[in-house]
C-alpha cells in the first residue's frame, strides 16, 4: 500500500536519511524502530509530507505521492498521529476531535466516528468540553489517536506514542493500537521502545543514523544482535570488552 | 456632583460609543490573533468607508443602507487583497506594523487630498432622530449601532466555535502544519478572515460617518483606544473585544461626567498598562 | 572593530555646518539644516535603544515631549536661564525612561509588538496628565518672552547651534555605544536575547542603559526645539508625528548602524520639504507611506544595512595568526582532579502537566567528561536547561561550589563558569562569527575587556578550524561549522564547566570522529565536560563515567561499559515487551 523508495531527506544542509526503503503492506502492521536521533520521526514527517523529499519517490497504492502535500495526502485516506501529540492546545477536546474529520469524504461519518473514539477513549467523553492542553500526557495521547481516527484512514502513521508516558498509560495506548489493526486499518508506527514495538508488528525495520540498519520480520530480528547495537552502543549480551 | 439622570445620559452614551469601539476593534482582533498580523491600516480603511458613506448618502443623495451595501462587500475584497500581500511576501508580525502603518499613511494622504482636512458632517433629515425612554434620550441610530455590533459580535463567535471552517481557521493558527494535515487550506480561509475583518472596519467607518463628524487626523487619534480595547478584550475573542469596548466606553464617558473631559483617555490608556505589565500571557 | 575614520569625519562635519551661519545663507537654509539635525537626534537618539536592541518603541514623543514640557516650564514659567534647561531636560526624560524600563524590562514575555505599543499608551498617559495638569493645561506655553544667548547675532543662529550639537551628541553616542561592549550586548539581544543572557549578557541592565541614554538625548532635542517653536501644545508635541516618523527614518536609513538614522532622516526630511508647498503636501505623504512600505519588503535593513552586505561580499581579509603558540589553559584553580564541582540535589521540575525532572540526584566531578544519557523525553536536555539557569526548578538545589544555580539568574550562572552548547545551534544571526564568540569571551566566565576578548575569540576560532569564516555571517556556515561555532563560543566563556547538548547529531561519521578528538582535547586542558548524547558508540568512546536517566529521574550512574549492561538500562532503552 505504501512504498517509501530509497528516499534521501535533510534538514536545511544536514541530511537526515539517506536512501531510506520500506513498505507497508494492506492491513499490516510494521514497526519502525531505533535510538533516538536515527531519524524515525524525519522519517515519519516527511512521509506525512510535513518534510520535502530530496531524492527517491514515495507511493501510495501505486501512484506517486511524492511532494503532494500534507493537505492531499490526507484526501487519500493517510492520517498522522505526531510525535508529542501536537493538539489544538486551547481547543476543546470534542473540537479537536471534528478537526480529525474536517475532510470531506470523513465529515459525512462524523456522528459515527465521534461514537466509536468515546467507545475507545470513554474518559475523552467525560473531558470532552475541556481544553485539550489541560489533559494528562497519556489522556492527549489518546485524543491525539482519536483525531487520525475520525478522519477514516486507511493508513494510520503513528509516530512516537509512548514519548513521556508512564509506562502504565503506554501499555494502554499499545492495547488500543492493537485494537485499531485488529479493524483492518494499515498502520506505521514508529517507536523508541522497541521491545512493546517489536511485540505488536509482523515485520519491523531497523533505523541507526539515518540508514536501515536491519529489516524483516520481528521473530528474526528480536534474535539478531542489530537493535541491542543501534541502542545501547554495543552488544550488551555480549561478554563484556575489556575496561579502558 | 452631577445628577442621576445626567450619569445615565452618561452611561448611555458611553455604551454607545462602547459599541462601535467593540465593532472598530473586532477585526484588528481577529485579523491579529488568527492571521498574526497587525494591520494599521484598518483605522485607515474605517475612515476610508466612513468618507466613502459621506460622500454617497451626503453628496450623492443615496439612502445608508444602499451606500452601506455598496461599500462594505468592496472593503471585504480589499482586505483579501492586503492579505494575499501579506503571504506572497511572507511578512512577519513585527514588519505587518511597518507596512501597514505605510498603507495607513497612503490612505490618509488620499483621504486628505480628495475631502481635504475641513470637518465633514453629515446631516441626516430622517434618521437622526432620537426616541424618549423616561427621562433619557436614546437616538436611534447609535442604538441601531449597538444592535448590530452585538449581532455581528456574536455571529462572529458563532462562526469560529460551530462551523467546521471557523474551527479550522482556529486550529490554523494553532499549528498549521498539523492542519494542514487533516486537510485545512489555511490560504483560503486567511482571505476569506481577512476580507470579513476589513469588512468589520468598512462598516463601522460606515456607522461612524453617521454618528459623528469626519476629520483625517481622526484615523491616528482613535488608534489608542481600539488597541486598548483589543488587548483587553482579549485577542480573538469576538465577545471579550465587545465588553472590552463597552467597559472602556462607559468608564470614559464617567470619567468624562465627572471630572473634565480632557481625562477620559487615561482610563484605557491606564488600563492597558496595567494589563500589559501584569498579564502580558493574554496575548 | 575600532575606525577611527567615522568619529573623524563626524567632527569635520560638524565644524562645518557649525560655521555655516558666518556664510549668511538665508534664513530658510538655516531652518531647513536645524529640522534635519533635530530629526537627526531623536532618530539617532531612538535607534540606540530600538534599533540596536528589537524594542521597537512607540513612545519616543513621550521621552521627547518630556524634554519640551521641561523646557518650557522652567524657562517660561520659572525662568531659569535657556542653556540650563536643556540638562534638566534630558534628565527629566531620562528618569521618566528608567521608570519605565525598570518596570517593562522586568517582564519576560513583553517582547516586539507589546513593547511597543505599552510605550505608546505611556505616550497618551503622559499626554493626557500634561494636559489636564498646570504643566500645560490647556492652552499651551509661550516662550516667546524667554531670553537666548545670541551666537553669530541672531536667535536662530543660536537654536541652529544647538540643534546641530544636539544631533552631534546623538550621533556620537551612537558609535560610541555601537562599539562598545553595550552595542555588542544590545545586538546580540536584538538577535536572541535568552542566548545572550545564557552566555552572560546581563539583558535587563543593558536594555536599561541604552533606554535611558535614548531618553536623555531626546529630552534635550525637545527641549531645543521648544524653543524653535516658541509656543508648545500638548497636541503638537504628542502627536503620532515623532514616535512614526523616528521609526521610519531609521527603518530606511539602516537600524543597526549609528549612522543609519542620519541618512533617513536626511532623506525624509528633504522629502517633507521637497512637498511643502501647496498641493504636493499630501499626495507627498503618501510617497512617504509607499517609501516605507518598498523598503520593508524589499530593503529590510535599510540602506546601511544593504551597503554592508556589499561590502561583505569582498573576500575577508585574513585573520591575524592566532596569539601565541602556548595552548590556552581552561579553569585555571578549580581545585584538585575530582573533587565535586557541581552537585543536583533533588531537582525537580514539571511544566505543561508533565514530570520534566522528577528528583534528580547526581555530582559532577572536576576534569571529567561525565556522559549523560537517556531515551527520548527522559529530561537530558531539561537539565542542561535548568543548570544553565534557562529554566529554574520548582524545588531542589544546584551548587556550584557554595552557589546555588537554582536560585541564579542565567547571565550570572555565566559569569560562574558555565557554559552550553545548544542541541540545534543558536548563533546570533546578524552579528559575524567572530563576534559570536567575542560575545561569550566578553561576558562569561572570563568577563575579559575588549581587546583581551578579540584576541581570545581569534584563538578559539582558530582551534576548531573556523579562522577563516571569522567575518562571514554563521548562516553561511554549514551544520558542522555552526556545531563547532558552538563549541567555540563555550571555550571563549572560559568555562570551568561545559555542557555539550547533543553536539554530534547531524554529523557524519568522520566529522564525528574530528569532534570526539577536539573535546577530549579541550578535557585534557582543564575543561570539565557534561556530554549529553544519543550516538551510544560515541559515549562509550568518549566519556569517563556515565550516567542514565530516564522519566525524569537517575536510573544509574558508573563507568560506561558496565552501565550500559545494566538490566535497568537496557530495559530503559529498548523497553519490555507484555504479553
């Protein structure tokens, strides 16, 4: 469904992903996973179409998406969870919600939309009329998941859910993401914690310093010393090297 | 001490200049807390659509409400224009003061060499009236004024809190890259905000040329107060800018009962020291 | 930094036009000078706070009303003699301007747009009380009656005198002030002001000063031109006219140049006067208002500002060879190898609903290169914030010795010896790289004097390899270059304590290597070093000891390949997976 081909991306003059390749199949889950400062979030962003593309090409169900824009994007059915939620912050939460179906093709369900993220996200109906910024990180969190969601999406990116969670709120948020690919919706989920992301994808890449470091399906890699490497500097299972 | 009943002529009155205060700032407001732009020129513009009404319904014979629905739709493309300027040139907030205080000075010039500096009045035969309501006089066309600044005050608010664009202009502001990726086209609903608060201006000059007495120096003389008004109502908030210009509309008209008229000015001015020093998160 | 030429061609300049009158021109060439060199005060005199600093202010006809109305009461009314109102003048609006400044700088958020237009409602304050008191009252006050000295036999040649010394004073402190220590403090507020107080600038008093010399000058060309007018109303003097017109002619002449103001208000002064007559008056105002507006779109820093970027585009001249071959000694006498140079005692710190530090406990030790790590949102950057005096903790103590940073303001934690680099770095725009550094050679830990401080800014230029950009502006420089420019800057402080935030993200493998190779060097010259860092294979390269944090709190501490396999850690990283 989503081919990202060996894209190069930078920020002004410091390139921040070199000839990066993934891709998400319909209806899979895949996990992006790496230390931080790998690049997963510019990664995220420029698909989201919030980075330009320097070189390489990105598909959405065959055609070129490259350089559409974030606005056209969305009309195709992608919705963005961002890294560090990014609310409407003085916006009530019910408002930030309907900002999630502002497309045309997802207006026409809001009612229905608005009923299934309550259903999920109970608390959310009871805060519905406070400002999103006064919720806890783990209760913007789910707003954040609600809002991608009211706008039906066929592919969901999820950047960095469990950034500044109490590890209690993040198995909850994982549980719903669980429940989100269980209705058949696609999703990309970026995440630090590799462990929670490695438990929910079928097939997980790899990031270290802008580059896909290892790729394939999650049994494989979990087995494979690349991730202890990219995180902690060295293979920790390893017998330790001897002292400076 | 004066009487009662000559306080609450005072009263009166201050809410009625409170009101075209409320309707003066209202789009300063919006255009600075959703476009994050200053326009100067927007006192400018007022007076330009308060000539422009002086000309029509004074020189040209034609009834306000004709020269009213002439003018304000014409203003509403002008402040689409200033605003399609404004993000072709990607000005910041702090360069919008200069330029726009440019444009104020060009518009001013204009006003000046065509309907010079002597004072213009309209003389109004019908509408001019006033009604008796016990012991005060109510003259119609300042109450007139008071309705639709708090209708289109409230309309306003209306617009930004249940419609779908009011909402996303609001987001917009907020962080207009992640709305744009739920779909908002920011461009657009700028020219359409910015053509409405010009829009606002037009019709407040409108009202002004009505009620009181037309010079160009008044352009600079009422920047003051609109600012006060629009920083203590609130930035953006359609009913703060409202009360805000009610609020400092009867306490100068108190001040004005009570001691001389000369001290009315330091009410708002005072007023907006303090909230500025003391709350400047208000913006 | 120092020309002798400006100064030089200011004096001949001004003898001159001083014996201008023996010439006899007639009387409208007199006028004419005296209103441009009066415009030329107050636009200078506005620009040494505004210009200089980003305080747009508004309220310049306050300052300058105060001047005329001191001037007018003491003189009409009191008849104290001409020549001495005019100190009393300046003094009067300058302690007006101190009131005010020592109460609006204290706010933080009171930036731009606000700053301005809270010194325009002080303009209307001060009007309204004027008027409504017996300093005025409504009629206005003649001056017609007050004696003036008569220098070349006439009045005017007298007030002409005074204006042109007026505009020389301004101009003068203009260049003074753009060369001193102040101009560089102003500018590199101008440019980002928490950088600057972080580097040590003391902001609040700068801003002060520079207002207060921007006040005092304005009062005394108020109070000459009092005496021009000979009869001063409220409305006249505090009209939008000064506050708008000292903005323009600065905007186009050039903001941050002392001369820029004389050439703007040259221009539009000629302009008025080129439109006075007739029916050009007002279609002229309106070229004014277009002036404006093409200079801000398309000259945006003024003439000066255009013609320096020309001069710019000269190739450089080389630097001079750096001072001296011995390698700079860094926190000569911070006491014996490891001892505890800075202790967090149980900071804690929350904003926006969340736990940023949630007790906090570690030491740093003298001559060490401590690594601190962390995941994502686990508070590294928030305690190089808090320590640098950015943010302050809600509870908890910093001590640097026997001081407390928790309870330092941010310049003086500078002054203390603490320097940072910012993770994204933050150089100051329009001031060129040389300067950059020279700023935290003058203001940090080192608190050297001007010439010290150039010399120590070429020497750290010069060892991490940037000697040659020294002039260009640092947009020209790359992310590498603009890392190191940050590095510089921290040496230039001369720092017991270094804070690296993040200083290798964005670099290629080999730029990593050549960095790694520099901060050890700066270790071994004495230099304390905190690395906050994500590259992990760096960290275990680099440092001595290493500490974890994560939400917001220590989760171990120790030599760095033992650390990092603590199960803790790993789990910190790489998270636990539930079923």
């Amino acid at each position: 469904m989503l081919e990202v081909q060996k894209i190069d991306v930078a920020y002004g003059d410091a390139p921040a992903l070199w000839d990066v390749s993934l891709v998400v199949g319909r209806g899979e889950l895949v996990a992006v996973v790496g230390p931080n400062g790998a690049g997963k979030t510019t990664l995220v962003n420029a698909i989201a179409q919030l980075l330009p593309i320097r070189g390489g090409r990105l598909r959405l169900d065959g055609s070129d998406v490259t350089g559409i824009g974030a606005r056209d994007l969305c009309q195709r059915g992608v919705a963005l969870v961002p890294e560090g939620r990014r609310l409407f912050a003085s916006m009530t939460v019910e408002e930030n919600l309907e900002l999630g179906c502002y497309r045309r093709e997802a207006r026409r369900f809001h009612d229905e939309s608005l009923a299934r993220v309550y259903g999920l996200f109970p608390i959310l109906r009871e805060r519905r009329r406070q400002p999103a910024g006064t919720l806890s990180g783990g209760q913007q969190q789910m707003v954040s998941i609600g809002r991608a969601l009211m706008a039906r999406p066929r592919l969901l990116l999820i950047d960095e859910p469990s950034l500044g969670l109490a590890p209690s709120v993040t198995q909850q948020v994982f549980d719903v993401i669980r429940a989100i690919h269980g209705e058949g919706v696609s999703i990309l989920l970026i995440e630090q914690n590799a462990a929670q992301a490695l438990a929910l994808a079928e097939r997980a890449y790899v990031l270290e310093g802008g580059r896909v470091a290892a790729d394939g399906p999650t049994v494989e890699l979990l087995a494979q010393p690349h991730i202890r490497i990219a995180y902690l500097g060295e293979d920790v299972d390893a017998p330790p090297a001897a002292s400076r | 001490m004066p009487s009662a009943t000559l306080l609450a002529q005072s009263l009166l009155s201050g809410i009625f200049i409170g009101g075209l205060y409320g309707l003066m700032g209202l789009g300063l407001s919006l255009f600075w807390r959703y476009l994050r732009l200053i326009n100067l020129a927007h006192f400018a513009l007022a007076f330009l659509a308060a000539y422009l009404t002086y000309q029509f319904v004074g020189v040209l014979g034609w009834h306000p409400v004709v020269a009213i629905i002439a003018i304000v739709p014409a203003f509403f493309v002008i402040g689409a224009a200033i605003q399609a300027l404004f993000l072709r040139f990607a000005i910041s907030e702090f360069a919008s003061l200069l330029v726009t205080f440019g444009m104020t000075v060009i518009v001013e010039s204009l006003i000046q060499w065509y309907w010079t500096a002597d004072f213009r009045r309209l003389e109004l035969g019908h509408d001019g009236g006033s009604l008796r309501v016990g012991p005060l006089f109510v003259p119609v066309t300042e109450a007139l004024l008071l309705v639709v600044t708090t209708v289109v005050c409230a309309a306003t608010w209306a617009w930004l809190h249940f419609t779908y664009a009011g909402k996303a202009l609001r987001a917009s502001a907020e962080d207009r890259d992640i709305a744009a990726a739920f779909g908002v086209d920011h461009r657009r609903l700028a020219l359409v905000l910015a053509g409405a608060c010009v829009a606002y201006a037009a019709l407040a000059g409108a009202f002004f040329a009505l009620i009181f007495t037309l010079t160009p120096a008044q352009i600079f003389a009422w920047m003051g107060v609109i600012f006060a008004v629009v920083i203590l109502g609130g930035l953006g908030n359609p009913l703060g800018v409202l009360a805000a210009g009610l609020a400092i509309g009867v306490s100068e008209a108190l001040t004005m009962a009570v001691t001389a008229p000369t001290w009315a000015p330091l009410v708002s001015f005072s007023l907006l020291i303090l909230v500025l020093v003391l709350r400047p998160s208000r913006l | 930094m120092r020309r002798r030429s400006g100064p030089i061609a200011l004096v001949a300049a001004t003898a001159a036009l001083a014996l201008l009158p023996l010439l006899r021109p007639p009387a409208f060439y007199e006028s004419f000078l005296y209103l441009t060199f009066l415009w030329i005060a107050l636009a200078t005199s506005w620009n040494i706070l505004s210009g200089y600093s980003g305080y747009f202010s508004f309220g310049h006809g306050a300052f300058y009303g105060a001047g005329v109305y001191t001037t007018a009461a003491l003189a009409a009314r009191f008849e104290v003699p001409f020549v001495w109102t005019l100190p009393a003048a300046g003094l009067v609006a300058a302690l007006l301007g101190f009131a005010v400044g020592a109460v609006v700088f204290r706010v933080r958020r009171l930036r731009g747009e606000l700053f301005a237009l809270l010194t325009l409602a002080v303009t209307f304050v001060l009007a309204t009380v004027v008027l409504n008191t017996p300093i005025d009252g409504g009629p206005g006050v003649f001056l017609s009656g007050v004696a003036v000295p008569k220098v070349y036999g006439t009045t005017a040649s007298t007030i002409y005198l005074f204006g042109l010394g007026a505009a020389a004073a301004a101009v003068a402190a203009a260049w003074a002030v753009q060369h001193s220590r102040l101009g560089l403090a102003l500018f590199a507020i101008s440019d980002d002001e928490d950088a600057a107080q972080v580097m040590g600038v003391p902001a609040y008093r700068a801003k002060l000063a520079a207002l207060c010399i921007s006040c005092f000058l304005a009062g005394v060309a108020g109070g000459i031109h009092a005496l021009f007018v000979t009869y001063v109303t409220v409305a006249e003097t505090f009209s939008i006219t000064v506050p708008l017109f000292v903005i323009l002619m600065s905007v186009v002449g050039g903001a941050r140049h002392w001369l820029g103001p004389t050439l703007g208000a040259v221009f539009i002064t000629a302009l008025t006067y080129a439109f006075v007559g007739g029916e050009w008056a007002v279609p002229g105002r309106a070229v004014i208002g277009l002036i404006l507006i093409l200079v801000i779109l398309f000259l945006p820093h003024g003439a000066m500002g255009f013609a320096a970027r020309r001069a710019h585009r000269r190739p450089p001249r080389l630097v001079a060879a750096s001072a001296g071959a011995n390698p700079r000694r860094l926190a000569v006498g911070s006491g014996p190898r490891d001892a505890v140079l800075l202790r967090c005692n149980d900071v804690h710190l929350t904003f926006r609903g969340v736990r940023a530090l949630a007790g906090v406990n570690l030491d740093v030790r003298a001559g060490e290169i401590l690594g601190l790590v962390g995941p994502n949102g686990s508070g590294k950057s928030t305690l190089v914030n808090t320590i640098s005096g950015y943010y302050r903790p809600d509870t908890g103590r910093i001590l640097l010795g026997q001081t407390d940073l928790a309870a330092t303001a941010a310049h003086r934690i500078a002054h203390l010896g603490v320097a940072r680099t910012f993770q994204i770095p933050r150089p100051f725009p329009r001031l060129t790289v040389l300067d950059n550094v020279a700023v935290a050679a003058l203001f940090g830990g080192g608190r050297l004097d001007w010439v010290a401080a150039q010399r120590e800014a070429r020497y750290w230029l010069d060892f991490v390899g940037l000697a040659k950009h020294a002039l260009a502006p640092p947009l020209e420089l790359n992310l590498h270059q603009r890392k190191f420019l940050e590095l510089a800057r921290a040496l230039a402080s001369v720092p017991q304590l270094v804070l690296l935030d993040e200083v290798l993200s964005g670099l290629t493998p080999a730029e990593v290597t050549n960095a790694l190779a520099l901060i050890r060097e700066i270790n071994a010259r004495g230099a304390t070093i905190v690395f906050i860092e994500h590259n992990m294979r760096a960290v275990l390269a680099l440092t001595h000891r290493l500490v974890v944090l994560n939400h917001g709190q220590v989760i171990a501490e120790g030599a760095p390949h033992s650390v990092v396999r603590q199960p803790a850690v790993v789990t910190a990283y790489l998270g636990t997976a539930h079923a």
